[in-house]
C-alpha cells in the first residue's frame, strides 16, 4: 500500500487527548476534522483549542492571524462520513477495546482504501485494534503524552502487520507537529507506559504505606526527584479512569503485581473521583 500525502487529518473523539491533538493537527497546517457524538462535545473542544491557542497570542508565541488560519483549518462533525476525504484518522475515543473494534470497522468502510488509521491507544493491543479492519497493513499506534500541545514525545507504534510506509507516514506527522516521535513495537504499554504506570502504583501504594498527604507525596518527588509533576497531580492530570485502566490492561498481559492499580484508586474511580475532568481527585479543580 503506498503511503499517501497527508493533507487532512481526522481526529475522533475530542476530549482532552483529542482535542490537544486536533490542536496539534491544526497548528502544523493540515486540515482538520474533529468528530464527537454530539454538537456540544465538538463546541467544548473548539472552544478549548481557541482558548489555548489565544494563550499563545497573548504570550507573543503566535500571531493573531496564524490563530485564525489555524483555527479555520479545524471543523467539527458528528458524522462518521465525513472523514471519508481524511489521509490520516486519528482514534482517541474511550479505552474501550470493543467500542475501539466497533470505530474502526467503521472507519475501515468510511474512509479511503489508501487512507491511514491510528489509535492514540495507552495500553491496548494495537495489534488487536488493526485485527477489525480488511487491510491491518494501514493501522499504526500514535500515542501522545497528556497534555498532548506540550508533551514532545509521541510513539509510533507498529503493530504485526503494519505496513512500513504507514509507520513512516505516522511518523513523519508527528515531526511536522513538532513532535519527537520515536518508532516502537506493540508490546503493553510500549515503552513509556511499560514504565511509568507501575512507577506511578508505587508512589500510590506509598501514600497508604508512608501514611503521607498528596500534596507531601507530590512535594516529594517534585523537590527530591525532580519530577516536573507530582504523581497525584499527574494522575489527577491523566484522568484516575484511563490510569486504572492502563494498569488493568498492563496487569492482564504482564501479570506483574506493580501493574496492578492500588485500590484505593480503583475506589476513586469508582466514585466517580475521576480527576480535573470530574472537578476532584486527589485535589479539588473548579
Ligand atoms: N492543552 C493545550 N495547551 C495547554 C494545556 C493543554 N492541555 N495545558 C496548558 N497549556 C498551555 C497553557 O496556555 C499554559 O499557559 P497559561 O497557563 O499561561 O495559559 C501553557 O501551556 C504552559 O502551561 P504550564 O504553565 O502549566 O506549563 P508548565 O511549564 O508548568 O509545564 C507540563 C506543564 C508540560 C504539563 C509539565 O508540568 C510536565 O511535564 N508535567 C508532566 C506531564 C506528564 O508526565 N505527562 C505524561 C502523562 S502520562 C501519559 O499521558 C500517558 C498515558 O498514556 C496516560
């Protein structure tokens, strides 16, 4: 399958990793297409990219008028149709391997024969996701790092059949949106995840084990380790539902007890503490 010129990206799903990717899309100059389930979702993603791309204005780190081709070059949809057009679609709906199956099946019979699909997948088997389509050759892994405009890493992510020039597509896509991509296989968690999320249980089981605060245990690692982030605030960051779930999914192939999530955050996310999305995590957001 020769790899075709990326012109236009479609991301689907726009909450915070898909919206900070549309962003990404939209500032490197490809057209852009943003699908959500409903109108109000796309608008709260609009709304969020406008916002920080005005930050940028208001910091001299853009021009007003790179702001708005920026932002002409995003549009919104509920349609699945309509990224039939799109080079390049990137998945970042729910860790949810079925509705993941159920999307690019889909996709698969929406877009062009020649078009690229990615998953921004944490810890699912890209491998898995690419099964559900006719021609796996054309599915790759593009995982970003949240918050995704500020994060420099993406992985690349090839999958058993993934075809060479999908991967170097996807690759080449990441450097235009300024972006250190690095080239991985699809192993769990690939190769950031495969550390950081056992690293981030252990400094969750030591919150129980040491009998300290979050915010001490966030002081900790900030001014003893120089973590740019506290781990709470990171996992508040990250959302308390997608870490629990990367740790199940890594737990599940891996069966390494660190993986397993702590369960004082599974009770959390099973009180709906979610982290900023919900307004409360290990902290309180307005
Ligand atoms: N989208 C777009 N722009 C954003 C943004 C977002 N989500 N969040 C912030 N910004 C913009 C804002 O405009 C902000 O400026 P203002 O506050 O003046 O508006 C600007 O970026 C700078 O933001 P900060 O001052 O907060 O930046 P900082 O210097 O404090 O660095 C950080 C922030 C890069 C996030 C840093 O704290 C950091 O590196 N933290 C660690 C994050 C990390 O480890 N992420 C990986 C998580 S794991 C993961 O994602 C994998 C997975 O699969 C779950």
């Amino acid at each position: 399958m020769p790899a075709p010129e990326i012109r236009t990206i479609g991301v689907v799903g726009l909450g915070s990793m898909g919206t900070g990717i549309a962003q990404l899309a939209i500032e490197a100059g490809y057209e852009t297409i943003g699908r959500e389930v409903t109108d109000e979702l796309g608008q709260q993603a609009h709304r969020r990219v406008a916002h920080f791309l005005q930050r940028k204005v208001d910091k001299e780190r853009m021009s007003a008028n790179d702001r708005q081709s920026a932002l002409a070059r995003l549009s919104l949809t509920t349609d699945l149709a309509d990224l039939a057009d799109c080079d390049l679609v990137i998945e970042a709906i729910v860790e949810d391997l079925g509705d993941k199956l159920a999307l690019f099946s889909e996709l698969d019979r929406v877009v062009r024969d020649d078009a690229i699909l990615a998953t921004n997948t944490s810890a699912l088997s890209v491998t898995e996701i690419a099964a559900s389509v006719a021609a796996p050759a054309r599915v790759v892994g593009m995982h970003f790092f949240n918050p995704a405009p500020l994060m420099p890493l993406v992985e690349i992510v090839r999958a058993e059949l993934s075809s060479d020039e999908a991967v170097e597509a996807a690759y080449a896509v990441g450097e235009r949106m300024g972006k250190h991509p690095i080239r991985c296989n699809d192993t769990p968690g690939f190769v950031v995840n495969r550390v950081l999320i056992p690293l981030l249980n252990d400094c969750l089981r030591v919150l129980d084990e040491a009998r300290v605060s979050p915010d001490d245990l966030d002081t900790a690692m900030t001014a003893g380790a120089g973590w740019p982030m506290g781990p709470c605030t990171l996992v508040d960051l990250v959302g308390i539902d997608v870490h629990v779930h990367a740790s199940e999914a890594l737990y599940e192939k891996l069966r390494e007890p660190r993986m397993a999530p702590p369960p004082r955050i599974v009770a959390m996310k099973n009180a709906g503490l979610l982290g900023r999305k919900s307004g409360r995590g290990f902290y309180t957001y307005d």
